[in-house]
C-alpha cells in the first residue's frame, strides 16, 4: 500500500489522539540507546502532536530534570501546569544527525506505518541538508532543526485535517518558500556571475536568459533593467534575473534569483509561491528588486514601489 494510504487508514484506525503511548521499545539495539526523552515517547504517540520537536530526541537531554524549569498551579496535584522545558538545543551538526536517526527510528518503532520521519529524513539527505536553500546561512544547524520543526508541525496538522503527510517531493517546495520566509537566511547565491553590465557573468546571463549573443552595449542596453538585473525575453511576467559577486563578507548575499518585475510594480496577482516565468516553469520571487546604496539588490519582502 502507498505510505500516505497507510497514513491516512491509521488515521482512520487510531482516531484524531493516536495511540496510548509507550516506551519500552528496544533503541539498543540500533545503537540508540538513551536518546529518547520520556516527553519524546509521550508526544510521539500522537501523530497529531504540536509539541512534538528534533530536541526530545538528543542524549544531551536525557536526565534532565523531568524536561521542565518551572512549575506553577492555581491547586495542588494533577491540575498543576509546567511552563517552559530546559531542553539543551542542538548545536552541531552529529547531534542534529544523531537526533534525526533517533526520532525515525523511534517512530518506526512505534508506528511501522508512519513513513512520514523518513520523508523527511531522505529529503534532508537528499537535499544535502539545504545546500542550495540554506547558502551562506550563519547558523545552519539551527535553521535545519526550524525546519524539521516546521515540518514536524505542518504533519501534525495534516493529521489532524485528514491530510497525507508531505513526502520527500513535497518538502522541496516546502523549504523554498520557508526559506523564503526567514529574514536569518540569506538570499541564494548564483554560481560565479559578475555584477553589473561589462562583466562576464553578464554576458553569461544575457545570453542564457535572452538567447542573445554577448557583448550589449555599455551604459543600459534594452534588456538590462534599471533596478539591477537581467530581463528574461520569454517570460510572461517579465521577470528581473539577479546577478552579483559572491563571496565572504564582500558579495551580494541578495543573488542568484529572479524577480517577479510585476511585483515590484505592484500589479502582480500571484501568491509568491506560485508565482513562475512561463514557460520554463522557473520561481519568480517576491522580493524587492531595488538597488542600495552599496549597489546590490535590497532583497527584502516588499516590491521596489514601497523601497526607502
């Protein structure tokens, strides 16, 4: 059967609650021994679980002192609320491997028909844990666990609608227009085009994205638009191709993607994250197009008309 068949038939089976949760299963055997929380067995059970998260899966946080750093309550016993855990995050990437193989594990164990931690298990793999999606970003261990968070939430949602889980295929487009969303990650370095008309990333890009021969005119050819980047001649929302240095402290964090010009003008009808050029089917995206003081794309999430 289709693992997202099975998903939803459990789903079917166990109801909105999951199951009764338990701990007992044989992680030794895996060489995973001590690397699930007692709050890691207990949310897992749910599939349905908001409060699930990559950290209740580290041995850093085994023995801890019972998850929680502050307790509080209007009566004594069971009505009591905890606030807060002292859950050590995960700083490196061995804990974040390590953790990610104990959660897969954990679930296989718990829920042999719940393929959705290892969607997103071979998607991170796949994907050389956001190579492309998370370049140049300072603290990549800690966006990849945002994200595994994201998608660990996104999935209970899904269970509680009746949804399929997203699968490796889906969780593509998922990191795009999450990274898209984070201010801490920068925006996607293209592969070596130099900045401005006369280099020879221009011609690279003129060329590619016109079908045109190399070699334009100085000053501002027909095709190179005044807010800083290369007009594609094909597409049906014209849109404006980045290019710039990249490098260590001295490039253009903002390069390497196509804007969508109709956005920056205002008069663009698309959702960011189905806005494409036509007919290469390529992401157009939501980012303002003008150009700082410093000469490179200011890139962030408003169209260049409301740029200041």
């Amino acid at each position: 059967m289709p693992a997202k068949k099975q998903w939803l038939l459990a789903r079917d089976i166990w109801g909105l609650d999951g199951m009764e949760s338990l701990s007992t299963y044989d992680m030794g055997a895996a060489g995973l021994q001590g690397s699930v929380t007692a709050k890691g067995w207990f949310e897992l059970g749910n599939p349905g679980s908001m409060n699930l998260c990559l950290k209740q899966f580290s041995p850093h946080n085994i023995g801890t002192s019972s998850g929680y750093t502050r307790r509080f309550s209007l009566a004594e016993g069971e009505a009591a609320n905890n606030v807060g855990d002292d859950l050590k995050e995960i700083s490196d990437m061995d804990s974040f491997d390590f953790a990610m193989r104990a959660m897969c594990h954990a679930a296989r164990m718990a829920m042999p028909w719940n393929y959705s931690f290892l969607a997103l298990d071979g998607f991170l793999r796949n994907s050389k844990y956001g190579k492309v999606e998370l370049a140049g970003c300072a603290n990549k261990v800690t966006e990849l666990v945002n994200f595994v968070n994201h998608v660990l939430g996104l999935n209970a949602q899904n269970w509680i609608a009746k949804e399929p889980f997203l699968s490796a295929q889906d969780l593509k487009g998922e990191l795009d227009m999450w990274a898209q969303s984070r201010p801490s990650i920068p925006f996607r370095v293209n592969d070596g085009l130099s900045a401005g008309p006369s280099g020879s990333g221009y011609n690279k890009a003129w060329q590619k994205n016109t079908g045109n021969k190399p070699n334009p005119p100085h000053g501002q050819p027909s095709n190179w638009s005044n807010r800083g980047g290369y007009k594609s001649g094909y597409q049906r929302n014209t849109a404006l191709q980045n290019s710039g240095a990249s490098g260590s402290g001295a490039g253009n964090p903002n390069t390497g993607k196509v804007i969508c010009r109709d956005y920056n003008q205002g008069h663009c009808n698309k959702h960011f994250s189905s806005c494409t050029i036509q007919p290469s089917g390529q992401k157009a995206w939501h980012i303002c197009s003008a150009l700082k003081s410093n000469g490179f794309i200011c890139g962030s999430y408003h169209p260049a008309i409301h740029h200041k």
